[in-house]
C-alpha cells in the first residue's frame, strides 16, 4: 500500500512472485524447496532465469548458520539474488538481513 493509500504496481517489465512456504497450521518445511524455485523456476537447472529478489519474513526464533534455509539463502546471494530476510519475529527481538550478490555487496 503507498502513500494516501494508492496501490502501487510494480515497475514495466517487473514480474511478482507470490510462493507460499508454510502451511495452514504455521510451520514448515518448505522454504528451501521455495528458494530452490525462486532459483529455477521453470526446473531446466538452468540458473540464468532466476528471481531477482527474495523476500522473506519467517515468524521464528532465530535459526542458526548451519540451517538448511540459511544454506539456500547463501547460495542463492552467491548466484546473483538479493535475498532479504527477517526472523525472529515470533518474540519481542527479531533480526533483519540482507544478504548481497558479490557484484553488489
């Protein structure tokens, strides 16, 4: 929602991506298989056609470097994606990251 409550679209030639990871009881075990899709989606494991933003908000503690999502999240940044995450926000503490492409960080 922008300002004075006006819609905003996205830029011409701007394609949005709504992938739904969690479930209807709130947990999951999906986020990985949703950035592996952001990564390839058409599943030709050709990575040139790969999202360029992910963005994510995950209602949880904080995870840990060694979790499978934060693997994906890195690799995904080391593919040229802007991933950008919060979590923590099951709490009154949470934690923003940015993880940045090479070319860009």
């Amino acid at each position: 929602m922008g300002h004075c409550g006006l819609v905003r679209a996205p830029p011409p030639g701007a394609s949005l991506y709504a992938i739904r990871v969690f479930g209807c009881g709130g947990g999951t075990g999906l986020t990985v298989q949703g950035i592996d899709w952001a990564m390839d989606p058409n599943g030709d494991t050709d990575l040139s056609d790969h999202l360029d933003v992910i963005n994510m908000s995950l209602g949880s503690d904080f995870g840990t470097l060694a979790n499978t999502t934060a693997q994906a999240s890195d690799n995904a940044a080391l593919a040229g994606v802007v991933v950008v995450a919060s979590a923590g926000n099951a709490g009154d503490t949470y934690l923003l990251a940015v993880l940045l492409p090479p070319a860009v960080g």
